[in-house]
C-alpha cells in the first residue's frame, strides 16, 4: 500500500500557520520562529492561498536588502510558483515535487482550500516509521517460520569466522 498525503495529516493534524500577504517581514519571521516551523503559506484577502514564504526566503532577502528587508511584505519575498497537493496524492510524488522545485513544503489544498502543510520533515518521519514497521513484520515473518538457517535471539550464536571452536 503507497502512504497518501492524508496518512501525514491524520498524524500531525491539520492546522496550519499562515500569514498574510501584507504581514511585515520581521513579523513572519517572528511567527515562524515562535511555532518552530521553517514556512508558512500565504493568504490572501479572500483567505485563498496566494504563496509560501520560506526561512529560506528571508535569509535570501536578508542578504539582498540588508537592513531594508523591514519595510518588506510577505508578498514581496514568497514564491508564488509552489508546488501543491491533495490528501490523495502519494507520498513519493510529493517527495519528488519537493525536490525538483527545491520547496521544503508543500502546501495542502482540499476543494480549493487550504487543508494542511506537508514538510520533508514529515515525509521522512511517515517513511522511517513504515521501514521500521515492515522490518519488524519481516523479523517476526523469517523467525516465526522454523527456518533453519534462522536463529531466535535466544539461541547460542554460531561460531565467527576465523575462529576455532574450543
């Protein structure tokens, strides 16, 4: 079974901070930095998503406007060129996306609407607990089913290489 966006959103939830396009720069950067978080997606008026902005993105704008950068907008920095998703796409499509639009996050639209964030952070979490699951379910597999050349961790370990039996 492929994991789905949805799998990442029934664990982690669905809010999702955001900002608003006219939010003051200093300001996003306090919120991300307040919630822990290294992006947020961007509202519009009509509280449609309009861009992400991006850790990434203030440091890019700290360095090409210095001191400047406080009379800037989240709109001025975000990109409005993101990918997306749906609860429905697979975890491996929206990895890819990510990594050919160089995004870190992925905003989730349901219907037209904002539904959720999706990190790379979240993806190799989902990834991580399902090797380890099914590495599990494949040791309890090959030591549950009398194998021979399979101990239980309770059995005398067989003799090393190189070594000769006393």
């Amino acid at each position: 079974m492929s994991s789905r966006v949805f799998h990442i959103l029934a664990q982690k939830g669905r809010t999702v901070i955001t900002v608003r396009a006219d939010d003051p720069i200093l300001d996003v950067a306090t919120a991300l930095a307040r919630h822990n978080i290294g992006g947020a997606p961007v509202l519009g008026p009509d509280e449609q998503l309009v861009g992400l902005v991006s850790e990434k993105m203030i440091v890019h704008a700290l360095s090409q406007h210095g001191a400047d950068i406080a009379a800037l907008t989240a709109k001025d920095i975000m990109t409005r060129d993101m990918p997306t998703a749906t609860p429905d796409d697979s975890i491996y499509d929206i990895a890819c996306r990510m990594t050919y639009s160089r995004n870190r996050h992925v905003p989730v639209l349901e219907n037209g609407k904002l539904a959720g964030l999706v990190s790379i952070g979240d993806i190799v979490k989902l990834r991580a607990e399902n090797a380890e699951q099914e590495a599990q379910e494949l040791q309890d597999y090959v030591t549950g089913s009398d194998h021979a050349a399979v101990q239980s961790p309770n059995d005398t370990p067989p003799m090393q290489c190189g070594r000769k039996e006393s």
